[in-house]
C-alpha cells in the first residue's frame, strides 16, 4: 500500500494512465479500455483495491467525463477494475486470506497474477464490445503521433520495474512477500 502511495504522489499512476490512453484510446471505449490496464498495472504496486479505485476516480473519470463518456461507464470501469487489486500480486487481500488459512503467502500471491491479468482483459474486451455496439457510451480519441505513444512509455518503467522486482523475488524464491515488498 506505501509503494501505491509513494506511485500516486511521485505522478506514477498520471503517467501510467497517459501512456495508456495513448496507446489504446483509439479503441471504440478507449479512455475505458486505458483506465482498465492502467488500474490493473497501479495494482500490481498497491495492492489494495480500494487505494486503487481511490486514486483513478481522481485520475480517469474526470479525464472520461470532460471527452463525454457516459457517466456510468466511467465509474463502472473504475470501481470493477480496481476490484482487481484483488488478485494481481502484491494483493493485501491475498495476504490476509493466506493467513487466515494458513497457506503460503508467495504461492498464493504469485498465484493470483493470472487469473489477474485475464480479468483485465475481459474487463477490457467486455468494455470494446459495448463501446461498439453503442458508440455513444465512449468515442475513440485521436491524435496521437507514434513519437507521442513512445515517448509515454518511459513514465510506465517504475511500474514495470517494481512488478518485476516483486513478481520476481517471489517466484524465483530470493525473498519471502514482505522481502520482496521491501524490494519494491
């Protein structure tokens, strides 16, 4: 949860959501589609789903809201896709459950990280498929050079590093969870 903090106010979570707007909003829904990966990535430094859907209710819905989106998309896909801090590794969830049925935190954690990452993309494809059946719930945005897109991808690095670092630690066995939070 430090490291999802420390993410909101270093101006990570911004940069994560911009590259991704970027690079999907082309999509019929996809400032939607953009909030859902982007969420699914602030996750995998937060860990706590409430944290998450804190911080892209700040971030994404105002951003959606001000380009037309329908409301209802807009805090929809905010609030189910911060649902999944849930699963996606470093999940606080996980670690409470783990212990309650006393089973390995690491295992557990590392565990969650797929079923995590086809939740997004079902959540993502599910938001492309109404999006494009109703084209007034979310317009595609455009206007974004190829330099632009690339230039956006540096600002994600501390997010991809911080997964790799912890997602890593854990499976590969080089660090208990709390080790390798302290990692990231």
């Amino acid at each position: 949860i430090l490291i999802g903090y420390l993410a909101f106010y270093a101006g990570i979570t911004q940069a994560l959501f911009d590259a991704a707007r970027k690079w999907l909003g082309w999509m019929p829904g996809g400032l939607a589609i953009a909030s859902v990966f982007a969420n699914a990535g602030f996750a995998a430094v937060s860990g706590a789903s409430t944290a998450t859907a804190a911080v892209f209710s700040r971030v994404a819905i105002p951003e959606m809201l001000k380009l037309g989106y329908d409301k209802r998309l807009a805090a929809g896909v905010v609030a189910v896709a911060g649902t999944l801090a849930a699963l996606i590794p470093p999940s606080a969830l996980m670690v409470v459950y783990a212990i309650i049925v006393e089973a390995s935190v690491g295992q557990l954690l590392v565990a969650g990280f797929i079923p995590g990452v086809m939740s997004a993309v079902g959540y993502a494809a599910i938001v492309y498929v109404w999006c494009r059946i109703n084209p007034s719930l979310g317009k595609p945005i455009h206007g974004f050079t190829w330099g632009e897109r690339f230039r956006s991808l540096p600002g994600t690095l501390p997010v991809m590093a911080v997964v790799l670092i912890i997602f890593s630690a854990m499976y590969f066995g080089w660090a208990t969870p709390t080790e390798a939070a302290a990692l990231g």
